[in-house]
C-alpha cells in the first residue's frame, strides 16, 4: 500500500531599512504575509524604522521583493507480518549411499517486524551423509509468512517570500501640490487671450510655449515647469460696440522637481467664451473657461530605490474682467487699465503605484488676481508694436491636499508653496499686416511672483471681419 503526504508550509521575511542602510529589523516567521503573527512583525519593523529616523521618516507599504517555492519528497516503507501458516509434507525415505539436508533447511528473520527493514530469509540446514547400508526417513514442514508492505511517501511545498518595508527622512509627494499651480498658469493665460480676442471681430489660431522656474521653499523643493500648445478662436458683432466669440486652448505642461525626482505631466484642453464692450474710447472685456485633462505623476529620485506613478484628473473653471480706457498721446495709444480674475483647479481623487505610493481623495484650490497697469502701442504702416506693464496682488487658498501611504492608514497633508501677494507682468508684442484683413503677430510675456517666473512665447494669425 502507497500513502501520500502532502504538506505546506510558509516562511516570511520582514526587512526593514532606514534610507536603504543596513537592516534594522529582519525575522523569518513560519506563516504565510497575512498572518497575525506576520504582520505584529510588519509593525515590529515600522517601529524599528520610526525609532530610527524620528519624526520626519516616511515609511513605504511592504514590498514583496524576493519569492520562491521549493517541493522535497521522502519515502518510508514500513514491513509488518500479518499472517503465518505451517504445512507439513509426507515423509521422504532416503536410502544410502547418498546425502541430503536435515534440520532447520531456511529460516526468515520474521521476528523483527514490524520495521523499517526488509525481511530476509537464509539457508540454514545440515547435510547428513547416509552409507551404503543407511536409511533416513526425513518429514518436512513448512511455515508460510505473509508480510505486508506499506510505503509512506511526504511531499513538502515550502513557499518563501521576503518583504521590504523602506523608510526615508524627507518630503514626498510635492508634486501633487504643484500641478495644480502650474494649471492654473495655463488658464490664467488662457483667460487673456480670450478677452485680448474681444477687442475686435475676426479669427485668431495661434501656437505659445513658456518656461517657468520657481525657488524652493522650506521642506518644498524648487521645480522646472514648461508648457506648449495651440490656442484659437473667433468673435462676432453682437451689437454696435459690443462684441462676443468663443475659443479653445489645447496644451501639456510638463513639471519637474529635480531635487527629489519627482515629475507631471499635465494634458489640459480648455473652451471659453468672451464678451466685450466699447464705446467713447472706454472698454470692458470679460471671459469665463471650463477645461478637462489627467496628471500623470512620478516619483523615482536617483538616490534611493524608492518609486510611485499615479494619474488623475484635472477639471479647471475660470473668470475675468477687465475695464480701461484708450487714450491718444503723440501718435502712441495709451491704455490703463484694471481687472481681476478667479480660477479653481479641481484634482480628482488617485492611488499611486510602487513602493512608496500615495493616495488621495478629490481636492480643488481656488486662486484669484487682481491688476493694475498700462498698455501703450503704436502704429508705423503695416507694422504694429505694443508694450505692456502691470502690478499684480494674488490670493490663493492654501494647499492643503490629505494623502495617506497606501496600505497605511495614517492622514497627512501635503501643503505647498506661497507665492506672495504681490507681482508683476510685462510684455512685448508686434504685428505685421499680410493683408487688408490678416495680420501675423508674435508676442512675449513674462510674469514674477514671489520665488516663480515665468516666461511665454506665442506667435499666430489674427484674420479681421
């Protein structure tokens, strides 16, 4: 009879390390990750870990880094007498000269079992010679054993596997407290190209780019953002003196922060519309945007092996105004001017990806400007060249976005940079008549907040109706 074994069993190792150092906590456990005695070894190594870099550690999710099954087999045959029956024979008259074997003729070392070992049987009688005139009556007997024969045979399964838990003593995840700034840059653009449409009916498309860097700040690292795209729209006559159109803005910015690797990369589409009245030299513009989009996020700095990737949404809403008044002066057109805009930047919930991920639920920063300042331009045949100025304050609600480790159920909150309340913006632009209606125009601007600039470029068509 053949019985098979088959058994499972589990071993679990729990690393913990402090900025990828030596371990300060390794246990091998005999039970599988989930088990209760597994993982008061997980918080055995967070504490170890906590102890180790005080207050500032951040400490990962497990992280199974090595896994591995092994199978071993083993037999045991065990022998057992079950059964013993004699047998006698007739007498055998043997008549000499001649010899034959007499006593015990085999025996078998039956009285062992049961046991381990095989049963064997030997040869043991004694010859008996018989002479010319001898006579031997020889009378046999025979014992029969029945032994029984039972293999046992164990398969044991070992699954292994070891778990990382890393801590590190700085900031992580600054990033998802950043993109929603360097959003609100393209719709705060956005919203001054739709109220610079309204100033006349026709059609514009054209393409921009900027580049914009901004200082650290405390536990916040500086970051490196860039963006480009297309923008165009159009606007008609409503009414003598009041115009109205609509337009759209398509871009990606792209945001770094290099001290912690850490980087987005924003795709925000934007539609708006704009409306605009005039009359006896004075002027107000107004625009109101909507735009949709997704952050990709990632964390992988060069000197730790720790990384995180997420996406989520971007959902964007604006409002501005602006009111001023032409004035002509040598030729030169002077136009001061005031206004203000509010925007919200809508990030929606995410679970990031790695050893260090993130989670978050939905959260909105609003921002709102208000400016002061003066345009001056000028008119020299088919060419046009302006100039602009302003002073700038800001408020913006305070980033404040709840994340948590996944896996842990700790509440933090990522906070992020202020950017002062006062600022500035000034450019350069010029257009260049193709036609009686078309003109081709380029223009820079840049904007200085407290530790940010920002830099655009923009270069497009404007066709007049």
């Amino acid at each position: 009879m053949v019985t098979t074994n088959r058994i499972t069993l589990n071993s679990t190792q729990i690393i913990g390390r402090l900025l990828g150092g030596q371990p300060l906590y390794d246990q091998i456990f005999a039970a599988p990750f989930d088990d209760p005695l597994v993982q008061s070894g997980v918080q055995a190594a967070r504490l170890a870990i906590t102890n180790a870099g005080g207050p500032g550690v951040i400490i990962g999710a497990p992280v199974l880094t090595a896994s591995s099954s092994t199978t071993s087999s083993s037999s045991i045959t065990t022998y057992a007498l079950t059964d013993t029956r004699t047998m006698m024979g007739p007498g055998v008259l043997t008549m000499g000269p001649g010899s034959l074997t007499v006593g015990a003729i085999t025996t078998c070392n039956v009285g062992t079992l049961p046991s381990t070992t095989r049963p064997t049987c030997q040869d043991t009688g004694t010859t008996l010679v018989l002479g010319n005139n001898d006579t031997n009556i020889n009378v046999n007997t025979d014992i029969i054993y029945t032994v029984a024969q039972a293999t046992v045979t164990t398969e044991t399964t070992t699954n292994f596997e070891q778990y990382m838990l890393t801590g590190i003593v700085r900031r992580v995840g600054s990033v998802h407290g950043l993109a929603p700034q360097a959003a609100g840059d393209s719709v705060d653009m956005f919203g001054t190209r739709l109220r610079n449409a309204g100033r006349a009916p026709g059609l514009w498309l054209s393409g921009y780019g900027w580049t914009g860097e901004r200082d650290a700040r405390g536990e916040i690292p500086g970051d490196k953002r860039k963006a480009w795209g297309m923008t165009g729209g159009g606007s008609v006559t409503l009414a003598p003196g009041l115009t109205g159109g609509a337009g759209f803005d398509a871009g990606r910015i792209r945001l770094r922060l290099p001290a912690v690797g850490e980087r987005a990369e924003i795709n925000l589409t934007q539609f708006g519309a704009h409306l605009a009245w005039s009359g006896g030299g004075w002027f107000v513009r107004g625009s109101g945007s909507f735009g949709y989009g997704h952050a990709n996020t990632e964390t992988a700095p060069a000197d730790i092996a720790i990384t995180a990737s997420g996406r989520n949404r971007i959902r964007t809403t604006s409002l501005s105004a602006e009111a001023g008044r032409d004035f002509q002066v040598g030729g030169w057109t002077l136009t001061p001017s005031v206004g203000g805009q509010w925007l919200r930047v809508r990030s929606g919930a995410f679970t990031e990806t790695g050893n260090i991920a993130l989670e978050a639920d939905a959260a909105s920063q609003g921002f709102a400007k208000g400016w002061a300042g003066i345009e001056a331009q000028h008119e020299a045949g088919p060419l046009t060249v302006s100039s602009y100025a302003r002073v700038t304050v800001q408020d913006n609600d305070p980033i404040a976005i709840p994340v948590r480790f996944v896996g842990i159920d700790v509440d933090m909150t990522l906070d992020g940079p202020s950017l002062g309340a006062v600022g500035g913006e000034a450019g350069l632009a010029a257009g260049l008549k193709l036609g009686p209606n078309a003109t081709a125009f380029a223009a820079y601007d840049a904007r200085l907040r407290d530790g940010l600039t920002l830099h655009s470029g923009t270069v497009g068509v404007r066709v007049r109706f």
